[in-house]
C-alpha cells in the first residue's frame, strides 16, 4: 500500500505543515551556497522503516539534494550505525530534517515493535498482524512498517473486507444466537464472492451460529486461554481464528500457544514509541 504516490502526498502535507512559509530560521542565518552533509545515526538498536519516505522529505524540499540510504527498510541495527547520508544544501537539508526524522522514527519505531511481537510467537502457528488503530492519514506508512517488522497486515479500510464487530451484532440480534446465523446469512448473501467475511465473537455459544452463516474468519475477543484453545477446538479448521483484545509482549507466547493462527495487536500503532535517531550534520 505503500506506493510512491501516497509517500509524495504524505510528505508534501507534513513539510506544508513544519514550512508553510519556508524555514525562517535557515533562510536567516545560513548563506545560501552552504552545503552540508549529515548522517543518519541510530542511537538505540531497533530495525529500520521509512527509508524511502525519509528520502522523499528531502527530494520534495531540494530536487538537488542527495540521500543514500545505507539500511533497507526491515533491517536490524545497532546503536551507533548509519543508516543514511544526506547532502546538498545546508538550508534544504535543515529545512527537511525535522520531516524526514519524524517519519524515520516512528516507522522505525513500529518495526521494532512488531519485531518483538513476531519473536515471542517463533515456533508457534500464530502469525502478528496490525489493526485499523492506526494514526490518521498515516496507515500506508504504519501498516509497511509493520511489514517491515516481520508482520502482517489485517484488512486496510472497511472497504476491501467484512468484519462484522460486537456492535454489529448487537443492532443485528442483540444476545440472541438463534437469530445470529440468518442475520449473517443475510448480509454475506448480498456480497460478491470475493469478499472475505471476518465475524467477531466474545463468547463460545456464539461460535457454531457464525460458522453455520460461512464466516471465513472467527475472531475470538478477550478470551481467555482456556475458551481460546476451546475455541480452537470448537472451530477445528473451519475457519480462520484471530485472537485479539489486550495482547501485550508479556501474553503473546501463551495466546500463540493455545493454536489461533492470527494474533492482533492495535498496539503495534498506537502504542509503539519513537525510536531514538539523529542527523549529524557537518557544515561546508
């Protein structure tokens, strides 16, 4: 989802946002010929997201301003290493920094993130997937950085897939399973027979019900690991099944455990922190 269209958007919009009148303090104080060449440096070891987007804040700025990215997007690095250059005028590059650092970094820092999540399951079935919790306006970049971390991506918009939630279900039948399996008949009747059908349960007596409507997917909300491996049980094959609600590093392993094949975590994007990076400049 990340194409170079979206990257040019995105970027356009924050450098409108951090310049919208040019770089007051750059343009002041700095003489016009000045070049300057800065390196992008890792303080804290993470895996690295952004390469492509953090380039593009520079391109937009200054055409002739060069950046060679030393680090391809989903690799590890360790404290201290470089993971671009930049160089060309002193002005653009100042003016870009703050843009291109900020992407850098909180792609960056949703990679490493998910890295550790995707660790904790190894050897497990379950795969790590996002969710649509996701910063406005940002999800084509959050979602590659997931990528970027060993993930997966969950559906991208409400467009391309059918989940029907808890709200759903509750205007379709409120707590009523026995109305459950027509009412999602109902609606999945009136879909193309591409789409994929994901339905969200919260309790076991709802399992049966949704898999007699054809759901593809059943997701399993704040289960507990018993009623998750009954859920596993009960489902034998015939659906997908995701886990979700309250994963954290500390329970993953166990979730994995109980043999869903998708996890999600929303914390993968609305949790995950910044990761430490810095541009040391040197000015000619």
């Amino acid at each position: 989802m990340l194409t170079p269209q979206i990257i040019d958007r995105t970027v356009a919009a924050a450098l409108e946002e951090d310049a919208p009148w040019g770089d007051l303090t750059s343009t002041a104080f700095l003489p016009a010929e000045a070049t300057a060449r800065a390196e992008l440096v890792a303080r804290e070891p993470g895996v690295f997201s952004g390469g492509a987007v953090f380039a593009a804040a520079f391109r937009a700025t200054d055409p002739h301003v060069s950046v060679e990215l030393r680090a391809a997007d989903g690799e590890a690095f360790s404290p201290g290493a470089v993971l671009a250059v930049v160089e060309g005028s002193a002005r653009s590059v100042l003016t870009a920094e703050r843009v291109g650092l900020n992407f850098a970094q909180r792609m960056s820092g949703i990679a490493t993130l998910t890295a550790r999540y995707v660790a904790e399951v190894a050897g497990t079935r379950a795969r790590i997937v996002d969710t649509r919790k996701t910063t406005p306006g940002l999800r084509a970049l959050e979602r590659h950085a997931v990528r970027c971390g060993g993930g997966f991506n969950h559906r991208f918009s409400l467009s391309d897939a059918v989940m029907a939630k808890d709200n759903h279900l509750a205007v379709l039948t409120g707590r009523d399973e026995l109305r459950l399996t027509a009412a999602l008949r109902a609606g999945i009747a009136s879909l193309p027979h591409t789409t994929h059908v994901e339905v969200e349960v919260d309790r076991l007596a709802q399992i049966e019900p949704v898999l007699a409507a054809g759901a593809h997917t059943v997701m399993l909300d704040n289960f507990s690991l018993e009623d998750l491996r009954r859920g596993v049980e009960l489902i034998a094959g015939r659906a997908i099944v995701e886990a979700s609600g309250g994963v954290t590093l500390e329970t993953v392993r166990a979730i994995a455990e109980t043999g869903v094949d998708v996890i999600s975590v929303g914390a993968l994007t609305h949790s995950a922190r910044a990761l430490d990076l810095g541009l040391d400049m040197r000015i000619d």
